[in-house]
C-alpha cells in the first residue's frame, strides 16, 4: 500500500479500499465513509443494548426496589441515565472493537504473507 505515496497522494481506505486523498483517511487509514458507517453501526447496536439494560433494571426497580408512587419519577430518570450510559459505553466498545480488527498492523502483516 505504502508504495502508492510516492507516486499519487491517494491511498486505499484499509476497510472499503476506495482511493482517497491521505488527508482525508484518518490514523488507521479510514476514510470518513467507513467511519461513519461504523459508527452508525455501533450507534444502533448500543441503543438496543442500552434498552435491554433499563428493561432489567426496570424489573429489577419493580420486584425487589418497589417504589412508592412519589419516588416513581426519579427512579424513571435513574433508568433513562442508565439506559443513555450502557448505550454510550457499548457505542464506544463496538466502535473499539471493530477499528482494533482493522488495524495498520493487521493490514501490514496481511500484506507481507502475500508479497512471498
Ligand atoms: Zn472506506
């Protein structure tokens, strides 16, 4: 891949291999295409992640915590911050998860088994 710096300014996204201009790929050679659509990937993923943990909590809040009527609205602001955080926390590990896959690393040695 590194030979193409040389002669053009324009290197192939690591993910969708589309040529771009260098400055447009970020650290591990995404183009913003790919990084938008893993990120909008993670963003999907994690809030159905995030509603399953407050539907937990949610039953967990009603059988063992069993509010009374009063503290009922507090308990449902507990439960949206905690619905929002998992979400966050799992965006970000998918995210994580899928540019680690992806790697210059990865794509070095990948190359080098194919040049012998
Ligand atoms: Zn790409």
């Amino acid at each position: 891949m590194k030979w193409r710096l040389g002669e053009i300014d324009e290197v192939s996204c690591s993910r969708c291999g589309q040529l771009n201009d260098h400055n447009d790929l970020d650290r591990i050679l995404w183009c913003k295409e790919c990084v938008d659509s893993v990120l909008s990937w993670a963003k999907a993923r994690s809030w159905v992640v995030g509603v399953c943990i407050g539907m937990v909590l949610c039953f967990w809040i009603w059988i063992v915590v069993k509010p009374s009527n009063m503290l009922i609205g507090g308990w449902a602001g507990t439960v949206l911050a905690a619905i929002y955080v998992s979400a966050r926390v799992t965006r970000e590990v998918l995210y994580g998860a899928i540019r680690m896959k992806t790697s210059p690393e990865s794509q070095v040695v990948s190359s080098d088994e194919e040049s012998y």
